[in-house]
C-alpha cells in the first residue's frame, strides 16, 4: 500500500512537472525532486530515470547532494514570488496585518532561496 502511494505520487508529480517545463509560471523542478523522493520508496528504476535524463536529473542531483539551487532558477523563483504578491496585493486589496503577514512568508521563502548555493561547490 505505501510503495503504491508514493508511486502515485511520483507519477502525478512527475505530470506537474512536464506540464511545468512548458508553462512558463508553473515551476518543474520542484515536481521532479519530489518525483524522484517519492520514487526513492517506490521505484528505484523511476527514480534513476529521472536522475539519468539529461534535462531534469542534473538539477534533482544538485538540490539532492548539495542542497544547490542554479542561479537562473533563482532569479526566475523571485520575480515569481514579486509577481505573485504584487498579483494579490493588487487584485484581493488586503488588510494591513494581512498583507505584512504575506509579505513576511514571502520574504522568509524568498531569504531561503537566496541562501542555497548557486551551484555545486568545486571539486
């Protein structure tokens, strides 16, 4: 029962994450982490299909090994979470403790994204 529930999952995750590759605010490599993690209980031949393509697999095995989060990911991370606070800030016209209560998420999100190295350190 648990192997099939994480396999599920794995597979509904990794569908988020095509879907992800192809529109531009769904982000997809969160959803292939999350894939290959679910898959790391399931399905070891899912998971290494997923460590070994050759377009999501680098970017699961930095997050993975080195907690890495590339540069480019970053920058697109937080004009997503600029984006997506000035859309709700703008649209819904909260209260103050409201909007301040968001903000601060959304800095502390942000602060952690920041924080993650950029790339894998050199060997």
């Amino acid at each position: 029962m648990r192997r099939t529930t994480f396999k599920v999952l794995g597979t509904g995750c990794v569908g988020l994450g095509l879907i992800g590759a192809f529109l531009p605010l769904l982000p997809s490599t969160i959803f292939f982490i999350l894939a290959a993690a679910c898959f790391a209980r399931s399905s070891p031949a899912l998971e290494n299909r997923i460590l070994e393509h050759p377009v999501f697999g680098p970017p699961v095995i930095a997050w993975r090994e080195y907690g890495a989060i590339p540069l480019r990911a970053k920058l697109i991370a937080l004009a997503g979470m600029t984006f997506g606070y000035s859309v709700f800030f703008w649209m819904s016209r909260p209260d103050p403790w409201i909007a301040v209560a968001a903000a601060v998420f959304m800095l502390g999100c942000a602060g952690y994204v920041v924080s993650r190295p950029s790339s894998p350190p050199s060997l």
